[in-house]
C-alpha cells in the first residue's frame, strides 16, 4: 500500500497459485477485483492479473478431493 496524499496509487498484481489438481480443488476465493484485472482458472492453476489501489486482503479456500 503507497499512500499519496488523501488517496493510494495504483499498483500491479501477478498472482499465479499452482496446486495439485489430483488432491486439492479451489473451492471459492474473495475478493479479487475481478473488473480491474484478468482472471484464468483451470485444472490445478489460478491466475490473477490487474491493477488495484489501496489495502488488499484475499483468501483462497480449497478443499481436498476424498475420492483418493
């Protein structure tokens, strides 16, 4: 978080999560500014790419597959 006066500047995130796709599923994820950025999921991979401005705090919930 950069302050500037009575405002934030801008800034970039690459946020690129690689899981297990045989033993983990992302099961919900919040927030990610969704708008202000490009989002790719697949099997076993999360990608989030884009601008905010001010505090960013994300949780990414996965659950684990019981049929192994």
């Amino acid at each position: 978080m950069r302050r500037f006066l009575d405002g934030y500047y801008l800034m970039r995130l690459s946020l690129e999560i690689h899981f297990p796709k045989d033993r983990l599923e992302l099961d919900e994820m919040r927030p990610l500014p969704g708008k202000a950025g490009r989002l790719e999921r697949g099997e076993g991979f999360l990608l989030w790419d884009g601008w905010f401005s001010g505090r960013l705090i994300s949780e990414f919930d996965f659950v684990t597959d019981q049929r192994t």
